[in-house]
C-alpha cells in the first residue's frame, strides 16, 4: 500500500484504531501495521512469509520496539483458515493488501475468496471492519457472511473496499 492509501485509510479509520486489535495481511514491510500500532491499536498481528520481505519486516518490528504489541505469523495469508490463527472473534479491524497479481491469478480466485470469507465471518469481531485493497478495475468479492461490501473508496489507481461500518 501506498503511503498515500495508507494515510488516506487511517483517516477513514481514525475513531476506530485507539485500543483495536488488527489484522494485517499480506503484511510486506508491515507499513500499514506498524501504522496501526503508532496510532494507537492495541495490537496487531502481522501474516507473512515471502523470504524476501520476511526479514524486512522482523527488522521493522524489532526497530519499533512494539514487543507484545506486535504478533508475526510468518506463514503464507493463505493457510490463515488452516492455521487457528489468530483466534476467532479477536480482530477489530482486518486489512488486507496482497499483491495484485494475485488477485488477477483465476487459479488463486477460490482460495483468496475463501481466505477473505474466513476472516470477514470468523476473526473479525461484530461490528468490526475488513478493507480489501483491489486495482480499480476489479470487482470486489461478494464474501460469505458480510456479503457485498457496504463501501468501495477509490484512490489512484487502487481502491479500498470496506466490509462492516466504518463507525
């Protein structure tokens, strides 16, 4: 996610991070969850495991100095709903940012659908919110459970799509 998205989220989002637990998946340099953490959140639980970034991200981490606050699994997104993690019902706010190609992959379609439904339905709390980041062009997933997104937000040439209420 872009700095701009970035800012552009947390301003969406700003009643709703002091004290929240996140999620943030696909999680990169972890950008958007130590975000989180600076604003406020309570905790966050960053998933990733590209070998690329994974060491990145530990050093951001360990550079915060976020300690408990900060949860990594290094595991790939997509076995999140095998895995038990992080806990149903523990998130407040779940983002989700994976590379593009992936979402344009018809391989991948299925699994990245189930993947949002389990995270939409079972580790976000009620009345908790999970944004997909998405290129424009596509159309965001009907997931199961929260259904159609109850907003999209679009910025340059990404766009933001929000399942729950941003309230």
């Amino acid at each position: 996610m872009l700095d701009r998205e970035r800012e552009r989220l947390f301003s969406m989002l700003h009643a709703r991070v002091d004290g929240a637990a996140f999620l943030d998946l696909f999680a990169g340099s972890g950008a958007v969850g130590i975000e989180s953490l600076s604003r406020g959140a309570r905790l966050c639980t960053f998933v990733e495991n590209g070998h690329k970034v994974l060491p990145v991200l530990r050093k951001n981490l360990e550079t915060l100095e976020a300690g408990p606050r900060a949860r990594l699994l290094p595991i790939s997104a997509l076995a999140l709903p095998k895995s038990g993690e992080p806990g149903e019902g523990t998130v407040d706010v779940a983002i989700c940012c994976p590379p593009f190609p992936l979402l344009g992959d018809p391989a991948l379609g299925p699994r990245l659908e189930v993947l949002f439904s389990y995270v939409a339905r079972r580790l976000v709390r009620p009345g908790g919110v999970f944004i997909l980041e998405h290129p424009m062009e596509l159309d965001p997933p009907a997931l199961e459970g929260p259904g159609r997104p109850s907003e999209t937000r679009t910025t340059a040439g990404s766009a933001l799509s929000i399942y729950g209420s941003l309230k």
